[in-house]
C-alpha cells in the first residue's frame, strides 16, 4: 500500500513538472512572436529548470 502511494505521488510530480515545462515553453514561444525577448528567456530558463535535458528549452534560449 505504501509503495503504491509513494509510486503514486511520484508520477503526479512528474506530470506537473511536464505540464510546467510546457506552459513555459509556450509562453516562451509567445514572447518570441512578440520580440520580448528578455521575457522569452526567463520563460526558456524556467523550462530548463523543469527538465533539465529539454532540448526544446535550450533550443528557445538560443533564438532569445
């Protein structure tokens, strides 16, 4: 029972972190579009901080 709630807890944190990072790479994506580019970046920054392996957010970074 406990390792099924700990499992549990575990793959919530995960999809938040994923839905997180997504929302940032999109807005990220929206501030480019915009050429606020000083926002994009912390919008790519906090992505990279979700998921540190986001070749995406890194990818973002670079266009700011």
């Amino acid at each position: 029972m406990l390792l099924a709630l700990t499992l549990g807890i575990g793959f919530t944190a995960a999809a938040c972190g994923s839905q997180s990072k997504e929302k940032h790479l999109a807005r990220g994506e929206e501030y480019l579009q915009k050429r606020k580019f000083q926002e994009a970046v912390m919008e790519f920054r906090a992505a990279a901080d979700v998921d540190k392996t986001s070749a995406q957010a890194r990818w973002g970074l670079a266009r700011a």
